[in-house]
C-alpha cells in the first residue's frame, strides 16, 4: 500500500539469488550488473519482525539502507546476537 513506508536494500550478487527465489520480494528487485541490486518496496511495520529476520539471514549480502526505523531494529538485533557470542 502506498502509505507504507518505503524499504530499500542493497544486495550482493549473491543476496540477489536468495532473495529472487522470494515468492513475494524477487520481483522487486532491480539488477545492477553482475554487482547485485536494489530491493525497493513498501512494507508495514507490523511486518518488520519478519523482515528483521531476514536481513540478519542475509548477513554481508545486504544492507538496508532505509528506513531509518528498520535500520535502527536490524542493528539492535545485531547488537543482542553479538553480546550473545562475545561470553
């Protein structure tokens, strides 16, 4: 839905081939070479506990670049799996 905030990540060559294999996401993606692509589309952020999950999935092979709000989420998890291996 248009009122939905805007979510764009930038994914490796190989973060393509994962997420094109999304029945939901892969057309969404817009190549860039053999170098990767840009995942742009709207989501709800009652969906963002998913998606959190799936960017950490991901690990090098994506980066969020927006919203601010997700980013902030993703890096929080980061964060607490982080602390978890740093005993």
């Amino acid at each position: 839905h248009p009122t939905h905030p805007e979510v764009r990540i930038r994914l490796t060559a190989r973060g393509v081939l994962v997420m094109e294999r999304d029945p939901q996401l892969g057309s969404a993606i817009q190549l860039d070479g053999e170098e990767g692509g840009l995942l742009s589309f709207r989501c709800p952020e009652s969906e963002y506990d998913w998606l959190v999950r799936t960017l950490l999935s991901l690990g090098p092979d994506a980066e969020l670049l927006a919203p601010h709000t997700l980013r902030h989420r993703v890096q929080q998890a980061a964060q607490e799996i982080a602390r978890r291996y740093a005993e």
